[in-house]
C-alpha cells in the first residue's frame, strides 16, 4: 500500500475558518484511493520533527497573537524547513503561516514578528485595523499547466508585498492586498495563499494536484490518480462561481 507522511503543524492553534478540513480531505481522497494518510501532529512543546522526512507539511491560519507565539517555536527549525523545501517535500501554507514563511509581518501597532525568511515576501499590515481584506475569492491559476479557478475565504488585515510568483490571478476579492490582481505565493512544491473555507474542500483539482506531486515524489513515477466522483463538489463550485463572478 501506497503511503504519504504529512506534518499538521500546531493544530491547537492554527486552526482558523475551518482549516482542519484541509487535513480531512486530503485524508478522505488518499483512503478512496487506497493510499494511506499517515499524520503527524507538532506543536509547542512536542519532540522536534524532521521536516525533511514528511512528504508534505501542512500549517494553517492564525491571528497576530499566534503568530508571536509561533515565530519563537518555528524559527527553531529555519534551516531544517529550507533543507525540506529545497529536496522538494511539499508545503501547504494558509493565511498566517504564509506570512512566518517571508521575511516578516509588521503589526497594525508597528510591532515586528520575524519570519522564517525561506522567501523573499514580507507583510505589513494597516494601521486600521476595521478595514480588512474580507470576503469570498475566487482565483484563476495554472497546476500542470492546465488552467483551473480556485475558490476560497479572505480575511486578514496583513499586506502582502515582493511575490515574484503569485498562486493566480484574482477574478473576484483582494488578494494579497486591497485591490490586487495576484493572490498567494507558489513554486513548484509550495502554495502559500490567503484562502481559507478550508481551500481544499472546495478545490478538489487543486487537493489531487498536490497528491499527485507527492506520490510522484515519493515514489519516482508518473502516477496516475483513480478518478473520484466529484459530481457534487463541481455543482457547488458551479453555482459559487455563477454568484461571485457574475456579482462583479
């Protein structure tokens, strides 16, 4: 049987607007499959994980407050995380974890809490603090080269700057600031993205491409996922994009 380890960081944290089901369907979509889902929870506190035995390290949302608190525990494995990155496991980032992944996040009061500085990105966020990029999104991007939309939840106060390699092009909401045009970071085996809902339940293009990569990975070939019957999923993406983009 055929098997992928995936790291769930601080899931007594950062777990905003549902992200945990990200966790669930990616589970669910591995067992119709036949393939084992084996996750290993971390949080402060806990043994420390080597990044680089995973095949894929997912960590979801969180406020400024948990992200403080979480800086000091993840700087601890800077260079093991840069070590994952680089051998390509895959890094499933949402919303504050995104921003500890650049360089760093600026509070509304001015206060710096570092990132991890593994890319070039930083956040800032506006002095105030009513006024928040909130709300559905729906983004159109590319995975194997095939473009697809993705839809999501936006809500986070931080401006994201200096992504030179956006997820995708917004058709509906903000992005990565008031107003922008791109949403999210991606390279080949990171998504970093502003959507929560959680993404993957809404997305299961997007959950299949990030399995694919890691079985590919794991195994050095060329897999071909047995199709799932997504019959219901696409009705409800149906009738979300006809409301949001025809909304515009």
């Amino acid at each position: 049987m055929k098997e992928l380890e995936i790291l769930y960081l601080y899931p007594d944290i950062l777990e905003l607007y549902g992200d945990f089901g990200n966790i669930q369907v990616l589970k669910y979509r591995l067992e119709k499959r036949g393939i084992k889902a084996s996750i290993t929870p971390y949080s402060i506190g806990d043994d420390a994980p080597d990044f680089t035995k995973f095949d894929l390290v997912f960590s979801g949302g969180g406020a400024d407050q948990e992200q403080g608190i979480l800086s000091e525990d993840l700087i601890k494995y800077k260079d093991n995380i840069k070590e994952a990155v680089k051998n390509g496991v895959f890094f499933l980032l949402i919303c504050g974890s995104y921003q500890l992944f650049g360089k760093y996040y600026k509070s509304a009061d001015g206060n710096i809490i570092p990132g991890l500085e593994i890319f070039d990105y930083y956040t800032e966020a506006i002095q105030d603090r009513q006024k928040r990029c909130i709300g559905n999104i729906v983004i159109n991007t590319k995975l194997n080269d095939k473009e697809t939309k993705i839809i999501g939840f936006e809500n986070h106060g931080g401006q994201t700057f200096n992504i030179d390699t956006p997820l995708g092009d917004v058709l509906y909401g903000n992005g990565n600031k008031f107003g922008d045009t791109k949403e999210g970071f991606m390279k080949q085996n990171v998504i970093a993205t502003y959507l929560h809902g959680p993404l993957l339940s809404k997305n299961p293009e997007l959950t299949d491409y990030i399995i694919k990569y890691c079985l590919d990975r794991k195994y050095n070939e060329d897999i071909a996922l047995e199709p799932l019957n997504d019959d219901f999923e696409n009705k409800c993406r149906e009738q979300l994009l006809n409301r949001f983009l025809s909304a515009k």
